[in-house]
C-alpha cells in the first residue's frame, strides 16, 4: 500500500509527518513570503567502485 494519495492536484500523505516533513512544510511557508519561484536540481546515479 502507498504511503501516499493523490487527489486532484494535491498529494495527500497517509502517515504520520517526520521531523524532516515538518521542516520542509515551514521551509515553504517563509520562503513563499520572500520568493516566487524556487528552482530545484536533483542528480540521480549510483556509485560504483573501480577494481583493478
């Protein structure tokens, strides 16, 4: 079962919210005050290991 709903528009998260969730919901609140738009990059791979 997902940990997660999505209806319309909005995730609906079906657990309980984690240090890191409440951070990040107060995060987005102030910087909504300063900001318009927040551009985020994220880099995805794994890391191999070279063996001679």
């Amino acid at each position: 079962m997902k940990g997660y709903t999505l209806e319309g528009d909005v995730i609906v998260i079906n657990r309980e919210s984690t240090e890191l969730d409440l951070f990040v919901k107060h995060f987005l609140e102030v910087f909504k005050e300063y900001s318009d738009y927040l551009i985020v990059s994220i880099s995805t791979g794994r890391t191999r290991e070279l063996r001679m």
